[in-house]
C-alpha cells in the first residue's frame, strides 16, 4: 500500500487538485491525472497545448468545454455531466476554455504528459470571440 500526500493549487476561478504523475511511486502508464473546480459561470482558457493530448472527464457538476481550431475557424462544444458522462479528448494545438455551469464542478485530466508550464500558450478570452 502507498499513501503519497498531493497538492492542492490555488486558482481564483477554480482550484487544481493534483491526482497522479507518472514519476509517483505506484504509476503504471500515462503522463498525469489531476483534477480542477470551475465555479459556477466562471471561464477558464483560452489554452493550447502543443505536445499534451488531454482526456477530460466531468464527475460532479456541468462543465462546458468549447475547442477552436485555428486552421478550420471552426468551434465545437460540448457539456460534460453526471447526466453526460463522456471522455473528451482533445489532440495538442487545439485551443480550449470551459465554463462551469453547475453549483460544484470538478474536471479530471488524464493526461498524456506530464505539466510543463512551457509546452502550453494562453490567449485572453477576448482574443478569440465566442457567444458563451
């Protein structure tokens, strides 16, 4: 049995509580899983990543994930929910930003590496118009 204490990030919009990363004791494949709160119509984003391939799973609360892509122009959306229970994947060079709908959302990140603050960009939300 291991117990490993993780860490908790404070965040204005939402909090990130860290899960797992491939070099904790225990790890078995996968880069890392953390997981996020995003209060409720708060947005976090615009992001991209340009090696990490996210998996996004919603256990509690409503989370609305958009995706643009710079090449095609185009936007897709969905809600992750209890009631919607999907993975979503997005693929590096994607821009991402979600908005918490419900009461108490929380996000997990199953990702494909693990955080490096200098494999990702940030746009401002008004650098990429989107009707929220």
């Amino acid at each position: 049995m291991i117990v490993t204490p993780l860490k908790q990030i404070y965040h204005p919009k939402g909090d990130i509580f860290h899960g797992m990363k491939k070099t904790d004791i225990g790890f078995d494949g996968f880069g890392e899983a953390y997981f996020s709160t995003i209060n409720k119509n708060d947005i976090k984003g615009w992001k991209k990543h340009t090696k990490m391939t996210l998996n996004l799973v919603v256990p509690v609360g409503e989370i609305e994930f958009v995706v643009y892509d710079d090449d095609t122009k185009e936007f897709f959306s969905i809600k992750l929910s209890q009631n919607n229970y999907k993975r979503l994947t997005v693929k590096p060079t994607a821009w991402m930003a979600f908005r918490g709908l419900g009461e108490f959302n929380i996000l997990l990140n199953l990702a494909s590496i693990e955080h490096d603050p200098e494999e990702s960009v940030n746009r401002k939300l008004e650098d990429i118009e989107y009707a929220w």
